[in-house]
C-alpha cells in the first residue's frame, strides 16, 4: 500500500501521552451517537478498504471465524472489496451492489454452485479511508465528501453505513487521537455506526508494548494486528465478549487472550455514555 508521508501534528513526548490518555479512556474526545449497529446479529457483511483489510488473509476472514465459533447457528456471508493503496474516492460503492453480481453466487460441497437470492445484498458496509486520508490537509476534505457519499449509498441500498477507524502509524502515534475524532465525527455527521479499532491498538501498545502490532514497515498490520482488529469488529458488530474464543488466527493463545480483552474494553468504553 502506497502511502504519503505527512507531518506529525503534535511532538513525540505529546504524541506518546495521547497514546497512554486514549488507551486509558480519559482522552476527550467526540462521543458516538450510535451505539449499535441497528441489526441484530447481521448476517452479511462487505469490507471496503484497501491492504490494512486484506493483509494477513483478510480481516473479514478472521471476523468470520470468530462468528463461526460463537454463533454456530448464524450463517454469516462476508465479501471484500480493497484496493491497495486506496481512499474512499476511489471505490465505486455504487457497483457493489448492482444485481446479479458481488454475492450473486457462492460454492458449496463438490465444487457445486449455489445461485444466492437474496433480499438484500448485506446487512453493513465496513468501510476505511487511507490510512491517513482523514487526516491529511489536502485529503480530509475528501474524505468528509466521500464519507457522507457512500453512507447514502449504502443506505439507499438498505445495508448500514459502518466506518472503520484506522491505527496510527507505529512511529506517529498522535494519529490515533486524530483518527479517531475524525471517523467518529463522520459517524455522527452521517448516522453511522462507527468500529474503534484504532482506540484497540493504542489500547494494546500501552498495556503490552512488547507485542508488535506492526509489520517491518511500521502501518500495516502484523498476525496480532489483525486480529486485534478484527476482535474489536466482532465486539462491536455484534455487542458481544470475545474473551474465551478459542479461534485465535494461529497465535499463542496467551497472546489472543490479551488481544480479545483489549478488543472488549475499547469497545465498552468507546461505547459508554
């Protein structure tokens, strides 16, 4: 994923204090007017986004696994739509939900072909920005204009608008604060529900800094990173613990216990009233 470079807004002793202030909760910082999803338990979901989705085999692959052990009666449908290096202007939403196309089929046992009609193409649309799209002075605009944009798209469709915040950067962590006003303020702007990953990693790097979240270029996300996020998906989604799972994406399993713990305390305090 391609990435531009920006300056960092704050100092790095500043900048590592907004780190520990957000992964404690005391950081002020826009509250989310929605506190679930508006779907219980959805059963379809499409990820729009680019690598920090992808990488790793794909964090929808993760969140369904994690659904697939905790829910064995739900069948959930997931779809991934990323581009490497992508912003939210660069996705034509719109085509994905155009008929007879992205999850008009699916294959079963033998190599068989079921053909899917379906009432409504998914429940929610995950969606990120560049990983500092919204946040960049020539970009952030952008990605106001694209926010509101796609969530109506989404809607009209009869799916819900979720926006994903994004990490910071391993070596600019005042972005995580950034971010996450950003993104929240989106939400609010546009009634959409809104997943605190980014909080979770702050989160993780205070209480355990020796777990590298990161791959060697210091954004996107390692085995743990992703997973992290994808628990905190799982959290949010759908209002439940995953402290206990036994699905850990091949990690040591004290490790996944952690991850699971933060991914369920970010959630419960980005959610407190």
């Amino acid at each position: 994923m391609r990435h531009l470079l920006i300056r960092p807004l704050l100092s790095a002793a500043l900048g590592l204090a907004l780190l520990c202030s957000a992964a404690t909760g005391a950081l002020a910082q826009t509250k989310p007017k929605l506190k679930d999803v508006g779907i219980d338990k959805p059963t379809s979901s499409i990820y729009i986004g680019n690598s920090f989705f992808y990488y790793n085999n794909s964090l929808h692959n993760h969140v369904g696994q994690l659904i697939r052990e905790s829910m064995p009666g739900l069948r959930h449908r997931a779809s991934s739509a990323t581009i490497s290096g992508s912003g939210f202007n660069w996705h034509d939403v719109e085509s994905y939900f155009r008929p007879n196309a992205v999850g008009s089929y699916s294959f079963g046992a033998n190599n068989t072909v079921s053909f899917n009609k379906l009432d409504r193409l998914f429940d929610v649309a995950i969606m990120m920005d560049c990983s500092q799209c919204p946040l960049h002075p020539q970009l952030k605009d952008v990605f106001r204009e694209y926010a509101k944009k796609h969530a109506d798209t989404v809607r009209k469709h009869g799916a819900k608008p979720v926006f994903f915040i994004s990490w910071a950067y391993q070596d600019v962590p005042s972005m995580t604060a950034e971010l996450a006003e950003a993104y929240t303020q989106a939400g609010n702007d546009n009634n959409a529900f809104v997943i605190p990953a980014g909080l979770a990693f702050a989160r993780s790097i205070a209480q355990k800094p020796d777990l590298n979240l990161y791959v060697a270029d210091k954004r996107h996300p390692s085995l743990a990173g992703s997973y992290l996020a994808a628990c905190t998906t799982y959290a949010a989604l759908f209002k439940a613990s995953p402290v206990g799972l036994k699905y850990s994406a091949g990690l040591d399993p004290a490790v996944a216990q952690h991850l699971q713990a933060v991914a369920w305390e970010t959630v419960q305090e980005y959610f407190r009233p």
